[in-house]
C-alpha cells in the first residue's frame, strides 16, 4: 500500500510539473495566423481645405510583454493621410500579423502636419506621400506626436481584428497668439471587431 501511494505522489507531482513547465507564449508575431487592421476617419478641422498628416509608426502592446509590435504600413516607411479627405470615409492606416493575445494599447506616432487653406489635395486619402496642394499653407508644430490609445482588445488565432481610429482635427489643432499653428493629437478608439 505504501508504494501504490508513493508511485501516485510521484505520478501527480510529475503531471504537476509538466503542467506548470508548458509555455503558454504567444507565438511570434511573423508566425501568427492573426491580422490587426488600423482604420483610420477624421472629425476635421474645419478652417482647412487639406490637413495633410504624416504617421511614422503603428503599434500594439501585448498583455504582459515591455514591447510594442510595430503593424507595417501598406508601403513605405511613413504613411500621410488627408484628414479632410477622411470626414465622410475611412482607409488603413497599418496592416499586419499579431500574436493571438491580449492587447492593451495602440500607439500611434504623428511625425508632422501640413495645413491647406486654398485647395484640396488630389488622390487617395492616404499614401506614402501626398503631392502639396496649391496656394496658402502652414506647418503645423506636432508638439508631441506618440499618442497612445489605452483600449483592450483580442486578437485569434486566426481571422482579423479591426480597430477604427477617429482623428479629432478640430480638438487636435490649435492657432497660438503669434499666427503658429499646433498640433496636440487627440485620437480615440470608435469600435473594435
């Protein structure tokens, strides 16, 4: 009896164990079956015929991890999207495989911003680059562009996990005593799915 009971001790510290010892990681983002799509739609400053604005990165924190994992842009290294362009419609800001997890934020880094009065700009509303639109403008001082966007979400397995982003052009800039122009960008979370 007493060695039916220590080959059970054993036995159950055993499974214990292996139990315990298993990863449960994610796995990595380049293997992961998972896509994260960044919409991006405007509240738009309205003085402006073009509001011209340059994103350098999109990305997202994994529950538990010190990192961000950055979601590509659908070409080059920066993505510049017409927010007057982005009142009535949406377009994607980055696209990419996640990990399947718990995600706790997005971060979203505004590199730099143009103002249009005259004309509006022509093609997509958003691109690698955007041809300048003619006549009166201004640079717009981004006076800190890492915004981060405190919202939980899941991403599977597999399938897509959308997020769409609202850019608040009228919140975001604003018109100091000198005649300069600034942006603190205000951005919000409108829906997961």
């Amino acid at each position: 009896m007493r060695q039916v009971c220590r080959a059970l001790l054993v036995a159950i510290v055993a499974v214990t164990w292996v139990g315990c010892s298993s990863s449960s990681s994610p796995s990595s983002p380049s293997s992961a079956g998972s896509t994260l799509n960044v919409m991006l739609k405007d509240s738009p400053f309205s003085d402006a015929k073009a509001l011209l604005v340059t994103f350098s990165e999109v990305s997202a924190h994994i529950s538990g991890s010190g990192g961000f994992d950055t979601l590509p842009f659908s070409s080059g290294t920066t993505r510049t999207c017409d927010l007057k362009k982005l009142t009535t419609s949406q377009d994607i800001l980055g696209t990419g495989k996640l990990a399947a997890g718990h995600y706790t934020q997005i971060r979203l880094v505004v590199t730099s911003a143009v103002i249009y009065f005259d004309n509006a700009s022509s093609g997509a509303a958003c691109a690698p680059s955007i041809a300048a639109p003619a006549g009166r403008n201004a640079n717009v001082t981004v006076s800190s562009g890492d915004v981060k966007l405190n919202r939980e979400f899941d991403v599977t397995a597999s399938g897509a996990t959308t997020i769409l982003v609202d850019f608040n052009g009228d919140q975001s800039i604003t018109l100091q005593g000198n005649g300069e122009y600034r942006m603190s960008p205000v951005i919000a979370v409108v829906s997961v799915s």
